[in-house]
C-alpha cells in the first residue's frame, strides 16, 4: 500500500476532533516508558508512550496526556515525521484481551491525539513488545512477539519470519533497505536481508555483550548501545559494510539505554533503563538530563 493510499485509509477510520485536554503529571508518576518519538507539533518536547498511555513530555520534568484514553501500551513506533504513530496495547491484568474490539494494534494520525483500532490480520495473539516504524515507508512495520513479524500495509496484515536468532531486546526496520531488520538482542546485534527469514551477525557487535537499543537517525546513521561499552553510531554507508564508532562511553549514562530518537533537527532525546530522559545536541557526544 503506498503512502498516498495508507493516509487516506487511516483518515477514513480515525474519528474526527482532539481528545479533551487533560492535567499534567510529573514524568515520574511514568514508571514504565516503553517509546518514544519526537513531537510533531513542538521540536522541543517528545513522546513516551507508557503504562497510562501516550504523554507528551517537556524539559520542565512534565508529562501532558496527549489522548482521552490513557490504556497501558507495551509497544509503540513512529512513522517519519508526519505524526503518524502505531502503538500496541498491554494485554490487562488477567494476561487476555479484555476487549478484541478495543484492544491491539492502533494507529494514530494526529500525534497520538486520537487513535483507531487496525485489523492487523495475521498479527500474533500475544503483544508486540518491540515495534518499529520504516521512515522510508510509512506502511512498513517490523515487530516482535515471540516471532519476529512485519507488515507492509501500516499494521493492517502481519507476515510471521520465524523465531529470532537469540532473544530480542529492541527491533529496527532499515531505512535505506525494504527487506533489511536489525535486532538488537542478548547475544548482539544482527540483520536481516530476507525480512526476517534469515540473520547474520553485524560486524563486532555480536559476542558477549547484549544490544539494548538499536535505532536509525533521519540522515541513516544507525545507532546501537551496549551495556558496560556505551553508544555506538555507524553513518548509512548506502549499501556497504557499516563502519562503527563509540560516540559516548556507557559510565556516560545512568544504566543502559532502551530507547533513542532523533528528531529531525538532529537532537537525540534517550531514556535510561531507570526511566530517566536525556537529550544530546551533538550527534550523541555528550548527554545532559531532559526531565526527571
């Protein structure tokens, strides 16, 4: 599906009007932040999408409901830079879906202000609990639920590639290749050419230490963080073998990353394995507290 046919499919299913504005929170009433994203709509503040659902979070340590629903989410990706996101729901406290009609994978086309239910044929019965979104094409999602997955339709169906090579910790689909997923997992990083059929290791970033976040920069540089080695980033080498640098040791941060973006600015905003968000203005080098 192009991107044309995509958006005016999700203007049709998502209902009109913002979701009712809501009081703030301190981001540390967020315990859980399962991803995160560049605000469309202001350059200096990003979204998380945690426990209670889809914040909007401000240097000021501050967290704003962006939606009226406020479910617990267990996966979320964006979509470029359009304000095009896909979250998926936590299952509720019983492990099941209290509601298939309002459960699931959901599609927001208005920076998470309002949300619609995506079909998501042949999805997997289980949560995502890593969700990525290809910022080459908005209909391109890569997931993992056990298996690793991906669609080619924005969540509408889902294709199962198998089990992943080791256990997965974050997932990314390659920009500048429409078959290629990385994975960050306990074992190292690795990628896929074949849309998940098969897994190569990538480069010396497999070996002992785990991947705890894998993620791309808008201008294709890949980043990858390990535990006890810190931030490394390896410029898109448009086709070739990646050539990777340590931009920032791991004593750098408070634990290890979980979640990196960049915004289309070139400022990173991460968030530590205790919860804690912090931003980098250049290029990843140097890190300083954004809010907690």
């Amino acid at each position: 599906m192009g991107r044309a046919l995509l958006l005016a499919f999700l203007f049709a299913a998502v209902a009109a009007g913002a979701a009712a504005a809501q009081d703030p929170v301190r981001i540390t009433r967020l315990t859980h932040i399962y991803g995160i994203a560049p605000d469309p709509d202001d350059p200096s503040a990003i979204l998380a999408a945690s426990e209670r659902g889809i914040f909007r979070v401000t240097a000021d340590s501050m967290a704003a409901p962006v939606s009226a629903d406020q479910t617990a989410v267990s996966a979320f990706a964006a979509a470029g830079s359009i304000g095009l996101f896909f979250a998926n729901l936590a299952p509720d406290a019983d492990g099941g879906p209290e509601n298939a009609a309002t459960r699931g994978m959901r599609v927001s086309i208005d920076a998470g202000r309002t949300w619609t239910v995506v079909a998501a044929v042949g999805a997997p019965s289980e949560p995502f609990l890593a969700l990525h979104g290809s910022a080459a094409n908005y209909s391109r999602l890569v997931g993992v639920a056990g298996n690793v997955f991906h669609s080619e339709d924005g969540g509408q169906s889902w294709i199962d590639a198998g089990p992943p090579p080791a256990t997965v910790v974050d997932i990314a689909a390659d920009p500048g290749d429409a078959h290629a997923i990385w994975l960050g997992t306990t074992a190292g990083l690795f990628r896929s050419s074949d849309d998940g059929e098969s897994w190569a290791p990538a480069n010396h970033l497999t070996g002992p230490s785990a991947v705890t976040l894998v993620e791309f920069a808008p201008d294709g540089t890949l980043f990858a963080f390990l535990p006890g080695v810190g931030l490394l980033a390896a410029p898109d080498a448009v086709g070739g073998p990646r050539a990777w640098t340590q931009v920032a040791p791991a004593a750098a941060f408070d634990g290890a990353l979980i979640h990196l973006t960049v915004a289309a600015g070139g400022v990173a905003y991460a968030v530590t394995q205790f919860m804690k968000i912090v931003v980098s203005r250049d290029g990843g080098r140097s890190w300083a507290p954004f809010a907690r």
